[in-house]
C-alpha cells in the first residue's frame, strides 16, 4: 500500500474518536466581575437589532447557526459544542459575560477584539437576545 493511503487510514483511524464520541461540551467559562455587570451601551430598538443580525449573519452564524442553535455550517468540525443561544444557559447570562466572551473568544471560540468594534458587538447581543424561546 502507498505510504499516502496508509497515512491517510492512520489519519482516519486517529481523528475515530471524535466522530464516535462527539463534541465536547464547553468548561464552565468564568467571566470577570467588572464585565459581568457592565451595561449594554447601545440602546435596544429595531434598528439597533437589525444591525446586529447583519453583523452576526455575517460573522457568527457559520458555527453559531442561524437561529442560535449551534448548528452553522462549520458546527460539525468543531471541537466543542458551541451553545444553544435559545435556552436558559445562555440566556441567564448578562450582556456583559456574552460581551466579554465574544470580545475575548477562547479555544475555538475566535476572539474578536481588533476585529469588531465594542459597539457592534453589543448590537450583536441585542440581536441574540432575540433567539430566546
Ligand atoms: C469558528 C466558529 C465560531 C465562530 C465564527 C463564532 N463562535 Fe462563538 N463559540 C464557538 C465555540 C466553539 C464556543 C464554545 C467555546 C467554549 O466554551 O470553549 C463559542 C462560544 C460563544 C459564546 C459563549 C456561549 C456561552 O453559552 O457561554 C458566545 C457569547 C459566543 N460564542 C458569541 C459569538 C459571537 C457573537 C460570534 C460572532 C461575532 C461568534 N461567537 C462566532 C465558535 C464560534
């Protein structure tokens, strides 16, 4: 057998784990005080809410999904289970822990400081907010 194909199966046989055992579910994510209890600074209304759906469409919603569900395109190869944003675990949260999360991003989370403007992450929120069931 070509030594290509045989490092392929070794690859297949390596990455087995995953697809049996599925995606991990994320460690509890401690959010410092001092941004848990920060105050949304954009005021909510539809246009707020709009843009915040553009931006999210744009740039959360290949792993994040559509609705929030954790179920984007490229959900199936990630690692850890991104979330349900319609349920309570997420929900609960402040503005200020999805802020920080989302400014700061770990593991497979990006982290989008330099890359998005607070504001807009903050109208991204309001956007999110919306996938409440
Ligand atoms: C490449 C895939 C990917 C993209 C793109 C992405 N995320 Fe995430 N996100 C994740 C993963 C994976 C986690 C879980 C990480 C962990 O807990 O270790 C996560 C977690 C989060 C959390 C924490 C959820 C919770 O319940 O605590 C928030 C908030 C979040 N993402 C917001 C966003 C926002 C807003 C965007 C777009 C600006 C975005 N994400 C883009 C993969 C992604």
């Amino acid at each position: 057998m070509p030594l290509l194909r045989k490092l392929f199966f070794a690859f297949l046989i390596l990455l087995m784990p995953l697809f049996v055992f599925g995606q991990k579910k994320p460690e509890p994510w401690p959010v410092p005080e001092e941004y848990k209890n920060m105050v949304n600074p954009v005021p909510k209304d539809e246009a707020s809410i709009k843009e915040g759906q553009a931006l999210y469409t744009k740039y959360c919603a290949s792993c994040h999904g559509k609705t929030g569900l954790g179920d984007g395109v490229k959900s199936r190869a990630l690692q850890t289970y991104s979330g349900d944003f319609s349920g309570p675990e997420y929900q609960n949260q402040t503005d200020g822990e999805h802020f920080y999360k989302t400014k700061f991003g770990r593991g497979e989370m990006p982290k989008y400081d330099g890359r998005l403007q607070d504001e807009d992450i903050w109208k991204i929120i309001h956007y999110m907010r919306t996938f409440k069931k």
